[in-house]
C-alpha cells in the first residue's frame, strides 16, 4: 500500500473529514494486524512514508504511547501521538513484544 500524506495534518481537514477518533475506529475497523494498523497511524500523523515508518524500531515509542522518539539519524523531532492512536500503537508493540522485538534501545 502506498501512502501518502502531505505533512501533518494537525487540525487541517476538510467537510466531511474524520476527526482522529472516528479515523483510529475507521483504522481498527478494517486492518486486523496490529503492527499495520499502527503504521497506517503513524503515517498518517507524522507524515512519513511507509519506508520512514518501517524504519522505526519498536522501542522508539514511550512507555504510554503518548511519544514516538525520533528514528536515530534524522534531524525530525519526537512526535506527539495523538490520543486516540495511542491504543493502536501499543497493541503494535505488545504484538511485538511477544514476537520477541526488543522493548529498549
């Protein structure tokens, strides 16, 4: 699947537009796996590609969910995970964790 999203969207978006709760149910409602669910996400409000989103290794993300650290070797800020996401993201590190990924840097 190829995504792509023009910068974060913010509090941008048009008539008729999801806010993020309706969104993350729209997420959750048609992808089953948990990591994909969670990368949709975070293209989504970060604005990264598929392939900066896979770059990001699991334990990039806060205890809570509330933060998603930067990927080592980029200049971009930490993003702030929206609220509603954040049940996303951490169903994707619990799957991933029981996979056997590391939880720490």
């Amino acid at each position: 699947m190829l995504i792509r999203a023009a910068g974060s969207c913010g509090d941008r978006r048009g008539p008729g537009a999801p806010d993020g709760a309706e969104l993350v149910d729209r997420i959750r409602a048609t992808i089953a796996h948990p990591v994909h669910a969670a990368a949709l996400a975070v293209a989504l409000f970060t604005g990264q590609s598929p392939d900066e989103v896979g770059a990001w290794p699991i334990h990039a993300l806060a205890d809570g969910a509330a933060v998603l650290r930067s990927a080592p070797l980029t200049s971009r800020a930490d993003y702030t995970v929206p609220p509603a996401a954040r049940p996303l993201l951490a169903a994707a590190r619990t799957f991933e964790q029981l996979r056997g990924a590391r939880s720490s840097g």
